[in-house]
C-alpha cells in the first residue's frame, strides 16, 4: 500500500495516464511485451512504475527496473517518484555509471541505458543466444550462477524509458531483451517489458519481425494538451538565431500575460551568453553574486610535481627502448569480467572548442537599458550542469517575478518544466557527426526534425493554451526531416561489437537491433578489431571475400575478451592491456582515463559579455597556455606531446589533492576530473582482474614517469591509436599555400593541421599520431603525440 499525501494524489489525478492505468495493467498481465506511447509530460515516467509497484510487480529479490538514456533524468526521476509515493530513496532509487544510492530494500531503480547493459554483459556464456536459444537453456543449467544475470532475475518488470530517443544503448537492450524475455517465459519466470515512447512512430518496434516474432501492443496515451499557436517568424535569420531568441524573449516579457518561458539553443556556450543578457536586462533583486574566482592556486601541490618530475628525468635513461607489442595481460581462460560500464556520454555539450571564434561582438547589448520594474528569473539548463542546479528549474520562481529557462534539448522530452507557456525554439540542435570511413568528427549545428519541433512547441501546453515561438519560416519547417536517424545509424561501433562479441554473439549482423548499423560501419568496426588484435583475421584468401559478403563473423581472441573488460573503448582497452611492461599501468591508466572524459580543459573561448570580462578571460587562457607547457615538460616528454599534459594535469591536481581551488586556477574543469578520478579507481580495479600480480593501487602520490617510460608510453599510444597516424607534408607540397603547417593522412584527401590548443602546435613534429580529429573551420587533429617511423 502507498501512503501518499492528498496533495500529491490530487497532483497525479491531473494527469492523462491516470486514465490508462487499468488498460495499462491488463496489457502487462497478458503480453510479455507492451508499449506504451504518450506525450511529454502525460506521465509515463513518474507513473507507469508506481502502477506496477502497486500491482505487486516488485519483491524482495525481484525488482522493478527502469532505464533512461540521460543521467539527469535517471536521478531527476527517481527523486520525484520517491516523493510521490513518500517512500525514501533507499526504495526508490537510482544508478548511473559512476554513484548510485541503491540498497537491499530498492523495489523501483532508475538506471541508465548503459547500466543495464553492463548487468547483461557480466556474463559471457551467452554462446547462441541469438543463433539457438535451447543451447543456451542447457548451457545454463550448467553454469547456472553465471547466467543468472543475464537473464536479469533480479528484475521482474524492465521499463525501457524514453525508447524514440533511440539511443545506442536502448537499442541493443531491446535486441536483447526481446531474447531474454523469450528465455525467461520459457522458464517460467516471466519478465515483463515496457517500452516507453514519446512520439508514435513505433514502427521500428512493432513491424520488425526479428526483434518481435509477435507485435507487441501499442497503448497510446491520449495527452489533455492544451492548444498551442504556433508562430513562424516571416524570415529565417541567417545565423544570429541567439540574438534573435533574446529580442523574442524581451518581447514575451513585456508584453505578454504570466507564464513561463522556455527556450531552446543548441549548446551550453550559447544558454550560458543569453541567461547572461537576460538576466542584465531584466535584474531580480537578489541577483546571482558573481561567483568571486579564487585565485589562491594550490600551486604548492604544482611545485612538488614539477620538483619530482625533475628528479625522475635525471634517472637514467636507455636509448630507445622498445616496448614488446605482443606482450599483453590477458584474462586467465573462463573468468567473468567484474567491472565493465559501456554508457552512453551525453556528448552534446562537449564541443570542440573553436580558436577561431569571435570574441565578445555577439554580446553587443544593443542599447538594452537594464530594467529592473520587470524581474525575469533567468536559469540555464544542460546536461553538464550540476544536478543541485539542474533541480533549481522545478522550483516556482521567487515572488513577482516571471520564470525563463534557456536550455538545449534535454528540456525537449527527458523533463518536464512546470509553468511553461511560451516556447522560444531557435530550431536548431548541435550534433556529432561521424565520418563513417575515416572516423572524422565534427560538431554541427542543423535544424532539428518536424517531430523534434513539435515536442518542443508541446512543452508550452502542459498547464494551459500556450504559444511557441519559432524563429524560422514555414517554408524552413517543411524541409525539415521528419524524423531525426537512430544514434546506432550515425556513430562508429567497435564498442558495441566488440562487447557483442564477448557475449559470444559472433554473427554481429544476424543482431535483431530494432535499426541495423550499415554495413559500411560494421566493416570498419571489424577491421579496427582486427588490426587491434581483439578479432582473429580471416585467412587471407578468405579475407576479401568474407568482408564483401559481409559475413562479419571474426572470433574474439583472448586479447579482445580482455580487452571487453575495460570499460574503455578498444583502442584505450589495448593500451591497458599492454602496459603491464616496465611499470606504464599508471601512467597508461591516467592517460586512458583523460582522455575518454572528454574536455579537460575548462572552454575559455566563450564571448565575453564585458571587457572586463575579456580580459580575465585572455587571462585564464595565458594561464592554461602556461601550464599546459610545463606539464608538457622538455624533450623526451614533450614528444608524448598532448597526452603528457593530460598526464601532467591529473597528477598534479592529484597531488593537490583534486581541490576545486586548484582546478579554477589551472582552467581545468572540477567535474571532469572527479570522473577521471572515477574512472582511474575502475580501471585500476579492472587491470587487477586481469593481472592481479600488478598489485595496483590508487596512488594519488604518483611519480612522473622516467625518460625511457615515457619512450615506452608513446609506443603503447601508437599501438592503439596506429592507424590514426599523420605526416607533416613535404617541402614541395607547400606551393599551395592551404597546406601551409598541414599535415597528411592516409584516408583524407585534405589537410589536417594540430589544433592550436596542442602542445606540438609550435612544433611541428614528422610524424604524429592523434587521438581524434574535429572539424570545425579546418580538420584539426586533437590528443596529439609524436612517433619515431623506422
Ligand atoms: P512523461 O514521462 O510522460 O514525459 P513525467 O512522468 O515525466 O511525464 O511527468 C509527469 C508530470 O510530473 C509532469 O507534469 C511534470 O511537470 C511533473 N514532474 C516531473 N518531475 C517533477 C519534479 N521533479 N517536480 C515537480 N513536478 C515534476
Ligand atoms: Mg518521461
């Protein structure tokens, strides 16, 4: 029974799923499968779990689960349920990749995508799962305890949550999952499974006969919405759609009624410059105290790292040592891996950062004269953000004055913001897109799809008639795409095969994914894997033919199981695996670690919005400049180039005991370095699975490494990063003055240059290798480090 306030029931009662409760619950108790479809905001989230609680759908040892593809609405969520059922948070609770406050009486946990994922995956005796499943039956009773996760037995209900975002890990879950509910009815233990979606387009779920054999039914929630206008701006603006929001929201804010108001950009840079110049238009009284930056450094913690490093470089040094690529850490045969986390990164908000962008005119203020008669309660909201901040935006805005929330698309289905009745929509979104063949990334900004447009305008009818505001034409909406591509359609894979493969599910292209990934991509995840080690190669003669076939069937070795293990991509998983040799695992393990959390380095290239702004600005980044110098050190280091520094900064701001007063002053961001902390601990946990002689700990007193470990370490880098591999071009080459300081790889025809914010900038070196390449104004190569070519 649930004991819940009167007022939270009331609440509930307002909501349209309320309705559906009974047709929701006899569905679940005849169909193993279910989906239920429903506006933002109708209440699937909050509500479709507290139904099934209440239905007995949980018990001590089998629970209710609940996947989300955005850590914010994974904890936002199991808070808000919690509060709705006055049930505390070691009942209701909640998992992410790295903390979680799940305990032994947890009946509802909230997880992400990629949680789940790794549950399934702490098994590896799925032989046949996909091919035939009977093997697995008998295989099972075999090595009963090993399956036991794989058939999630600890879950009785799995709710996939927000399933039309179609995010990589949802995908695969489904693939699976339509498996094991299949094996679980088989064993009569039945697990139910909710798919949850916010638009109708359920085809992919519904009409694929390999991932369902019987479709599912659909239930459809019908929304009480109320109408919302939508108006087109007459013109589309060309591109200055964030001055074009500002002059709408000032608009709305005089002119309009009460009611809040959301907007939507594209990127965290953006929501950040406008909640700035709102918030100077329209003061509140208690206006945000500018956060006084404390200067203080812990440049003692510095000094000892430095000092230290000094020591080490005297140490003697042998000339050229050479790393032996063939010998690796490999799991003894038949253990399970104990620590593996796959999670999709909310990455939209990781931008390449862009020397070439223009300082400070887009903050021009137009002559707004501040007005402080009309108070506007500016707040941003990202997925970065800090979730105490992120809660702020459900709170009612303080007294008299009118709430405007600036987000990018986490506000478009993943939360609810309450009070909303206008919508600013600059209709674009920011993206990563993927070369397929050369793995060349780029950030851009497009316009979003007519579905996406349309769950935003709908943001602005929860509580009453809203309207929503698109800064674009119609003509412009009608050439949008209706939907926006599945993510496991525009993104590389070797991740997702290789742990595929460790399920033993060798035949990668029989997967029932709900959308396959071309076989373009799967070809080039393949012969990564191969090249890497982790796949056995076909025979040659074999070789040509197989790809072409598209057979895709390449066994896992005992490298690529280890490799799975890593809850790293594989190129970082091979690195691991060699550094057992001449004492590189911490090193390799930091490296790894900084380099999968993406953007170190605090983004000093923002507009400022004042010139003194600017010029603290300018500061910070003649600081970062600075230090990342020195944490490059002199020769022998300097030539691990980029990864040096990113090794340099995790040790010194260890030293200095990871104090966010010493990453403010070094420009380093505090959140990104508790991850790498984090993940540091897992990895470390890990490599001791693997090669439990290495007796790794933590240390946070780390030595820098020695001049012929820093050798050894650019040779561990190129074996994972080796066909990322760039030359400076020749003399000759340089007649056209746009390969000017460029260099050449073997899949581009164009020239790729080191991003400015390297270390190897100045320098220039013949060969290098680089961790990815970003395209904005020009292809740069960022994650940069030289190699010796014999
Ligand atoms: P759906 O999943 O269908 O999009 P939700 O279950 O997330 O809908 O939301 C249902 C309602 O609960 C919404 O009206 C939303 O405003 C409200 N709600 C959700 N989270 C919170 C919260 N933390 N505080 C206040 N209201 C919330
Ligand atoms: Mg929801």
């Amino acid at each position: 029974p649930v004991n819940r306030t009167p007022e939270m029931q009331q609440e509930r009662l307002k909501l349209p799923i309320l309705a559906e409760e009974q047709t929701i619950m006899e569905a679940v108790a005849e169909h193993p499968i279910v989906i239920v479809c429903g506006e933002t905001g109708s209440g699937k989230t909050t509500q479709v779990p507290q139904f099934l609680y209440e239905a007995g759908y949980s018990s001590e040892d089998s629970i209710i689960g609940v996947t989300e593809p955005r850590r914010v609405a994974a904890i936002a969520m199991s808070q808000r349920v919690a509060k709705e059922m006055n049930l505390s948070q070691r009942v209701v609770s909640y998992q992410i990749r790295y903390e979680g406050n799940v305990t032994e009486e947890t009946r509802i946990k909230f997880m992400t995508d990629g949680v789940l994922l790794k549950e399934i995956q702490k098994v590896s005796c799925l032989s046949g799962l996909i091919q035939d499943s009977g093997r697995v039956e008998s295989h099972w009773r075999r090595r009963r305890y090993a399956c036991h996760d794989f058939l999630l037995l600890k879950y009785k209900v799995v709710i996939i949550d927000e399933a039309h975002e179609r995010s990589v890990y949802t995908d695969i879950l489904l693939g699976l999952l339509s498996r094991i509910v299949a094996l679980r009815t088989k064993r009569r233990l039945p697990l139910k499974l909710l798919i949850m979606s916010a638009t109708l387009r359920v085809e992919d779920f519904t009409q694929n006969k390999r991932l369902f054999t019987t479709p599912p039914p659909v239930i459809k929630v019908e929304s009480r919405q109320f109408p919302v206008t939508v108006h087109f701006n007459k013109r589309t603006p060309l591109d200055d759609y964030s001055g074009e929001c500002f002059r709408k929201v000032c608009k709305i804010h005089r002119m309009l009624p009460a009611g809040g108001i959301l907007v939507f950009l594209t990127g965290q840079a953006e929501v950040h410059a406008l909640c700035r110049r709102l918030r100077k238009a329209f003061p509140t009284r208690c206006s945000q105290p500018q956060e006084k930056e404390e200067e203080k450094d812990s440049a003692e913690g510095m000094r000892r790292f430095k000092k230290s490093r000094t020591r080490a470089k005297k140490a003697q040094a042998m000339t050229l040592p050479q790393i032996n690529l063939d010998s690796y850490s490999v799991l003894p045969a038949g253990e399970g891996d104990e620590d593996r986390e796959a999670e999709m990164d909310d990455e939209e908000e990781a931008l390449g950062s862009d020397l070439d962008l223009d300082l400070g005119d887009s903050e021009a203020n137009e002559g707004e004269q501040p007005d402080a008669s009309l108070p506007l309660h500016v707040l941003p909201l990202y997925s970065l953000l800090a979730p105490e901040k992120q809660a702020q935006v459900f709170k009612p805005p303080p007294e008299g004055t009118r709430l405007c929330v600036v987000a990018t698309n986490v506000a478009e289905t993943s939360l609810t913001i309450p009070g909303i009745k206008y919508v600013v929509d600059c209709g674009k979104v920011k993206k990563r897109y993927y070369d397929r063949v050369t793995g060349v990334s780029s950030f851009r900004v497009t316009w979003v799809s007519q579905a996406s447009a349309d769950q935003r305008a709908g943001r602005a009818g929860r509580t009453e008639p809203g309207h929503c505001y698109r800064l674009y034409s119609s003509a412009v909406f009608g050439d949008f795409e209706q939907f926006p591509p599945p993510e496991i359609t525009r993104r590389p894979v070797e991740d997702l095969i290789l742990q595929m493969k460790a399920l033993n599910i060798e035949k990668v292209i029989n997967f029932p994914f709900p959308t396959p990934p071309s076989v373009e991509a799967l070809v080039a995840a393949e012969e990564l894997l191969i090249a890497l080690g982790a796949l056995q190669a076909p025979r040659k003669d074999e070789r040509m033919k197989k790809l072409q076939m598209s057979q895709l069937s390449c066994p896992i070795t005992a490298l690529g199981r280890t490799m799975s293990t890593f809850p790293v991509a594989p190129r970082y998983a091979k690195m691991l695996a060699l550094s057992q040799q001449h004492g590189c695992l911490p090193y390799t393990i930091a490296i790894v670690a900084a380099m999968t959390v993406r953007e170190l380095f605090e983004e000093l290239d923002r507009p400022a919005a004042s010139e003194e702004e600017l010029a603290e600005l300018k500061g910070r980044r003649a600081r970062v400049a600075q230090m990342k110098r020195t944490w490059a050190g002199q020769g022998a280091s300097l030539k691990l180039g980029d990864l040096m520094v990113l090794l340099g900064a995790v040790g010194a701001c260890e030293y200095a005991g990871c104090s966010p007063q010493f990453c403010r002053a070094n420009g380093l961001r505090y959140k990104a370095m508790l991850e790498i902390r984090r993940l540091r601990g897992q990895l470390t946990t890990a490599v001791n699975t693997v090669c439990p002689e290495a007796g790794l700990f933590l240390d946070p007193k780390m030595q820098p490494p020695t001049e012929s470990q820093v050798t050894y370490l650019r040779q561990i880098m190129a074996a994972g990063l080796g066909d990322h591999l760039a030359r400076r071009v020749q003399s000759e080459d340089l007649l056209d003055p746009k390969w000017r300081n460029a260099y050449k790889t073997p899949l581009l025809d164009d020239p790729v240059f080191i991003h400015p914010s390297s270390v190897l900038f100045r320098e220039l070196p013949e060969f290098v290798i680089y961790q990815e390449i970003v395209e904005t104004t020009k292809m740069y190569m960022k994650g940069v480090s030289t190699v010796e070519i014999q």
